[in-house]
C-alpha cells in the first residue's frame, strides 16, 4: 500500500473534477462522489499507518519510503516531484483524512439546501487534495505549490457564501494576509535552494543532507540557517495565524462552520506547524538557536495574546477562532522549545477536539439560527448530543488530565517547556488557564441558564450531522493515548523521523530532561486548568463573582480585550493606510507623469511634428504634383488644338514634317559634300 | 553614261514620278470630296508605278521586277478603288453627301 501512498491525494483531485463538472447529476448531488473519494482516502491512509507502524513497513525501509520522478525541467535544472512516507506524513495524513471526512459526512447535514451544495463539496475536495500533497511531499516545490492549493480552497471556502459582504472581504484579507506570510516561505526556499542546490528534501542530494552548506554568515551577522529558518517560519506564521498575522483567521469564521471545522482548525492551519515540523532539521542545524527562539517567543506571544481575546467575544465561532489561534500558538511555541514530539502531538489531538468543537457550534448555530451567545443559553436540554460532545471537547481543550487527548499533549508542551524555557513554560500556564476560562464561559453561556432569547426554538441536529461529532468526541478522549509519558509510542515513532543526525541533535538539547511522568508540571498544568474552570463557573454560572461589580476597575481592559487589542484598526491605520497611500501615489504618479506627461507629451509632440510633415507634404509634395498635372493639362489643352480629326490635316502634318525632315536630310548632305557621288548620276 | 530605254535620262521619269505624287498628295490635302481623295490617292500610286518602271528599265537588269511591282500596285489600286467607293457610297446612301469633313459618327 506505501508503494501506492500517491493515490490519496489523487482519487479528491478526481472527485473535485467530477463533482464540479457533474455534481448536480451525480448521486447525492455530488455529495457521495466527494465522500467516497476521502472516505476511499481514509481507507488508504489507514491501511499506510497499519503497514508502516505495526507491519513492519517503517523497519524495512529504514523510517523513510521516498519516490521520486521528473517533473519539469528548468534551464539545466530538473525539478522533480515524489512523496515520502514517513511517521509524520502518516500521522498528517490521518489527522486530514479522519477530520475531512468526518467533516463532508457532517456537510451533508449542514450544507442541506445550499443553492451551491455541489460546489461545496467540489471545493472540499480540492482542500483535502491539496492538503494530502502537502503531507506527503518529498520536494518543497510541490509542497509550496500544494500550501497555495491550500490557501486557494480556503479563500474559496470562507467566501463560500460571496453574496455577503462580510464574507467576502474576509475571503480577500485571509488570502492577501497569508499571502504575505508565503512570500517569506518562497524567499526561504530559494534561500535553501541557493546553498544546498537542491529541491528534495530527501537522498544525499536533498536539503536536509547538505544544510551544512547553509551554514554561512549571513547579513547582520546573522548564519544563514537561521535566515532560511525565519523565512520558512513567515509561511507558518501566514496560514498559522500567529502573531502579527494572525488577524485573518477570526475573520475566517465567515465561511461555513464545517469549513471552519476542517480548514480553519483542524487541517489548514495547522499546515504551517507542519511546516516547521517538516523543516525541523533546518532549525536544528541553526547552531546559533535564534531561529528556533523567535519561533518559541511568537507562538508564546500567541497563545496568550489570542486566549484573552477570547475571552470577550461573543460570537460563538470567534471564541472558538481565536482559541485556534492560541491552540496553534502552544504548537508553534512547543516547536520553538524544542519540543518537536509534543507539537506534532498537540497538532494531532487539537486536530480532533477542535473540529468537534467547531463541529459542535455547528450544530449549536444549525438549531438556532444566531451566533451570538448572548442570545443562547439553555441548550442542554434541547440538544444533548451536542452538549455532551462539546463537553467532552471542552474538557480536552482545557487539558483534563488523564481522561482527555488534549491533557496529555498539552501536559508535554508544558513538560518540555519547563525543561528549556521557564519563561515560555510561565505563559504557557497562563494560556493554559486563560483557555479554561474563557472555554467555560462559552459553555455556561451556550448551554446552561435559561434561554435569553424566547423566539428562538432550538432543536437537536439530524443524525447525519451527529454521528461525525460521537466520533470525534471518542477520539477526543482516546487520541492521545498514543502519546501518555509511560508508553510514548508518539516519540518512539516521530523522532527517527529528522534522520539519525538530527535526533542526535535534538537529545542532545533535550538532555537531562525528565522522560515520563512530571509532577510539577502536572500540578501546575491540571492546577492552572481547574483555576480557569473554577473562575468561569462563579462568574457565569454561579454568579458570586458579578461582572457588574468589576466593571468599573476592569472596563478598559474588557474593552481593549473585547476589540482584539485593535490590532485590526492599528493595520487599518498603518499598514492599509499606507498602502493605499501608496497606491494613490503611484496613482498619481501613473497619471501625472505617466499619462500626462509622458505619453501625452509623447503624443502632443508626435501631433506637432506631424502637422509640420502633413504641411509640408500638401504644399511641397502635393504642389510639385500638382505642377507636373497641370504642365501636362495645359500642354494637353494646347496640343488639342492639333487633334482636329479630319484627316487632311494629318496628311498636311506628315507632308509639312516631312518636307522639313527632307529638307534637313539634303541641307546635311549638301554640308559633308555628299552631293558628288549623287552628282555623279549625271555623268 | 546615262542609261535609259529610249535615251531618255533617268532624272525625267522621276521629275513626272515626283510631280504626280505631289499633285495627288496636294488632291488629298484639299480635296472635301472622298471621291476626289481616292482619285488623288490614285494618282500618287501611279507616280509610283513611274518610279517602279523607271528605275525597273534604268537598271537593264534581266528582270522584270519594276513591272510586275507595278503590276502589283494597278491590282492593290483596283482593289483599294473598289473598296473606297463602296464605302462611299454606303456613306452617300446614309448621310447624302461625301463630305470628309462632315464624317464626324465616329469621332469622341
């Protein structure tokens, strides 16, 4: 089956074809088509991890399968595209199948009686054979080009419904925002490309065999490593929402909430953490550590920093948006610190519990109607399916230990942390309470207290949308088990994946940390969580502690939290501004000088020499013409005289000419004395 | 030594030959009658048939070049008489006169 990995990608790619060029004939409106495709996906990648983590498939092929054919040439270089089956595209793989078609199961449901249904799914098709690629690229030009697929489906999708306004500006900025960060990715790659002279990532010829080759001082005395590692890291900033660009995924949320689900928190996003999971070498070649620092310190940054915004919006999607962002902040943070296993780990559970919380306010939003959790509350009762579920999703996110995949993951981001940066580890506790509260507070506000708004009459979603959300709820609980600090079958299997130089590396760095169960971390973590709970349950549910009370100390705060630190408004005004300051100017340039100056001077000028020529041609050229005409009429007119027709004129013509000519004969003989031989006749 | 037939100098016959040619070129300047035109134009062909003869004996060639060239022009002359007046007279049945002047239908 590994030797056939490049037909998961393949049969989505087909099944976007067809749906979009037949969905509306097609069964289910196209719907099946794209089921079956990432369901036939699913079947596929399970059977690649069967082979690869029990049947033996990784041992015989030493971790790596790698396969690679010509592309394209380019000049004298050829550029080649292939897949690798290693641990981490398998667990990618799994994550993408597993949530994409969990997620177009529950699309059925949600998408019912969209005017658009078969594109829909068309779309979701594209999105998950784009991401497929990504995963299992062994060359970053493949990569790159399936990271673009991937931002393309997702401005595709989160303008889904383009008739809105709102939709689709957010369409547009989450595009150009993550445009930016992809620049740097791009820049990156040529970078590495410049100095390793290769687009494989793999063989001795590849990228990670030949980053010695990178490692030259650079600018600002910075080693050039560290430079390639930072401007792979802006791609993972762009579609990893993080800080400053993270303002696009909030924004996101305009899409439909399925999407939002699979793109916008499980899959897409998490993309960029890949990324630096899949570069990992490169960050670890960089002996000066700053790459990989700068990285710790945005991702902590983030995950804070999102967390409290959380905490005061009030549109069920953005509380959920903004702790993706926060979520993928704990990633990138864990990264930074070193922490590589327990990124990839956290992307792996986040991936499962976030899209059953997405999922969940799905459903939430499918059986009211509103967003807005000031108007919900009550939904217990009406929708248990979808209250415990979330539930289950909620407790996994604020990191309940022992029973929940999202407690051990983030248990050993935090383990990790505590081990290279105190700092780092001190915010992630911070993010880690923050997370808790600001959960609960969408909980108690969603689903408990009486209904705040009457006209609303909320109804449990049809089952097709609630099988996806038991499942994902199970491996809410049961994913993490791979990963618990006694049998960390995770590790066992990731680390080999950076190639035996790099694992050295990275013991190396990781030396003397405490394998296995952590106490203080663990005190501090569930302690931090269960605070954050605490807080939430007497403020919203049993409302000891009132808002209204501290609202005269706190109310600057609420206000700059609840309007995302205007960060929007602070791009509005600096950076949108001047672009478009920017633009007036070149506006004006292209007018002024441009238009006016240059070509209508070009064009005044070319009208003026012109009217010169034109002048000049009328009255030199057209009077010489004229002349040479007008010789010939009147020469003509005169001449007419002598065309009498009548006949004795001619013949008078003739005689006179030739009198004249006779004449002219003798008089020249007469003259060369030519007369004597005709005298001569005489004698 | 002046050779001709009957002593008579060459110079004489061509003088006759050049003085008829002249009175019929001078008949066909002037003359508006078509029919006078033809007789003109029958006068210079038999100034030529002078020359032709003339010179023809003046050579004392065995031959008889000279006459049978005038032979030649008498029929050419015959024909030419015959066609020229036919053409007259269609035109004199059509226009009632033979005025060369007056036959204008086919100019521009």
């Amino acid at each position: 089956m590994i030797e056939h990995a490049w037909l998961i990608p393949l049969l989505p790619v087909i099944a976007f074809g067809l749906v979009l060029l037949f969905g509306r004939k097609a069964p289910g409106n196209g719907a099946y088509v794209a089921i079956a495709a990432i369901c036939a996906s699913l079947a596929m990648s399970l059977a690649v991890a069967f082979q690869w983590f029990l049947g033996g498939a990784s041992a015989a092929h030493n971790g790596l399968y790698s396969v690679t054919i010509q592309w394209m040439p380019v000049g004298s270089q050829m550029i080649d595209m292939g897949f690798s089956i290693d641990a981490l595209s398998v667990v990618m793989l799994l994550v993408v199948t597993i949530v994409a078609s969990l997620v177009q199961i529950y699309s059925i449901g949600y998408m019912h009686g969209d005017p658009r249904y078969p594109r829909y799914f068309a779309y979701h098709s594209l999105f998950a054979a784009a991401m497929l690629t990504l995963v299992i690229a062994n060359n970053v030009v493949l990569m790159f080009m399936s990271w673009e697929l991937v931002g393309l489906t997702s401005y595709l999708l989160i303008g889904f419904w383009f008739e809105r306004p709102s939709a689709m500006r957010a369409a547009k900025k989450a595009f150009l925002v993550t445009r930016v960060g992809d620049v740097g990715f791009l820049a990156g790659i040529i970078l590495i490309y410049l100095k390793t002279g290769s687009l494989n990532l793999f063989g001795d010829a590849g990228v990670f065999e030949n980053l010695t080759r990178l490692d030259v001082i650079g600018p600002w005395g910075l080693p050039l490593t560290a430079i390639a590692g930072l401007l792979l890291f802006c791609g993972a900033v762009g579609k990893s929402a993080q800080f400053p660009l993270h303002v696009w995924l909030p924004d996101a949320m305009e899409g439909p909430t399925p999407v939002s689900a699979l793109i916008h928190a499980a899959t897409m996003v998490a993309a960029g953490v890949y990324l630096v999971a899949r570069m990992y070498p490169v960050y670890l070649a960089d002996s000066s550590g700053m790459a990989l620092q700068v990285v710790a310190y945005v991702g902590a940054f983030t995950a804070l920093f999102a967390a409290t915004i959380g905490i005061a919006q009030n549109d069920i999607k953005r509380v959920l948006a903004y702790s993706t962002v926060s979520q993928l902040g704990y990633m990138i943070m864990s990264l930074g610190v070193f922490g590589y296993v327990a990124g990839m780990f956290h992307l792996f559970t986040h991936a499962f519990f976030k899209a059953n919380l997405f999922l969940g306010s799905g459903s939430v939003i499918h059986g009211t109607g509103t967003q807005d959790i000031r108007e919900m509350g009550g939904l217990k009762k009406k929708m248990p399916w979808t209250y415990w579920t979330f539930l289950i999703s909620t407790l996994s996110l604020c990191g309940i230990p022992f029973v929940t995949a999202g407690g051990w993951s983030k248990e050993e981001i935090l383990a990790v942390a505590w081990h290279t940066n105190r700092v780092v580890f001190v915010v992630g506790v911070l993010g880690a309470f923050t997370t808790a509260f600001y959960m609960f507070r969408l909980v108690y506000k969603t689903f408990y207290g009486e209904p705040r708004k009457h006209d609303i009459h909320a109804h449990e979603s049809p089952r097709v949308m609630l099988v996806p959300l038991v499942i994902l709820a199970f491996l809410a609980i049961f994913a993490g088990y791979v990963g618990t600090p006694w049998a960390n079958v995770f590790e066992r299997n990731l680390v080999p994946v950076l190639g035996h130089h790099y694992e050295q590396v990275l013991e190396n760095k990781l030396a003397g940390m405490h394998h296995g169960f952590n106490l203080t971390v663990f005190l501090f973590a569930t302690g931090s969580a269960l605070l954050g709970i605490f807080m939430a349950t007497i403020i919203w549910l049993k409302p000891v502690l009132r808002i209204e009370k501290l609202e005269p100390s706190f109310g600057w705060l609420a206000k700059l939290v609840e309007n995302k630190y205007y960060i929007d408004e602070i791009y509005q005004a600096t950076i949108i501004r001047g672009l478009m300051a920017a633009a007036w100017l070149a506006f004006a340039f292209d007018k002024w000088v441009i238009d006016y100056a240059i070509v209508n001077g070009v064009g005044y000028l070319t009208r003026l020499a012109s009217d010169l020529w034109g002048w000049f041609d009328r009255t030199f050229v057209d009077g010489l013409v004229n002349i040479i005409g007008w010789i010939t009429k009147t020469t003509g007119s005169a001449l007419r005289y002598l065309q009498t027709g009548v006949a004795q004129h001619y013949i008078f013509l003739l005689v006179s000419a030739l009198v004249v000519i006779s004449l002219a004969v003798i008089a020249g003989h007469i003259r060369e004395e030519a007369w004597i031989p005709i005298a001569g006749f005489y004698r | 030594m002046s050779h001709s037939a009957y002593g008579i100098p060459i110079t004489w016959f061509l003088t006759l030959g050049a003085m008829l040619f002249c009175i019929g070129l001078f008949g066909m300047m002037v003359r508006r009658s078509a029919i006078g035109m033809l007789l003109s134009v029958e006068l210079m062909l038999n100034a030529a048939n002078i020359n032709f003869i003339a010179f023809g004996s003046y050579l004392k060639l065995p031959t008889i070049a000279g006459q049978i060239f005038a032979i030649f022009v008498i029929t050419l002359a015959a024909a030419e008489a015959a066609v020229g007046l036919a053409i007259v007279i269609n035109i004199y049945r059509l226009e009632q006169h033979v005025d060369v002047d007056k036959m204008t239908a086919m100019k521009l």
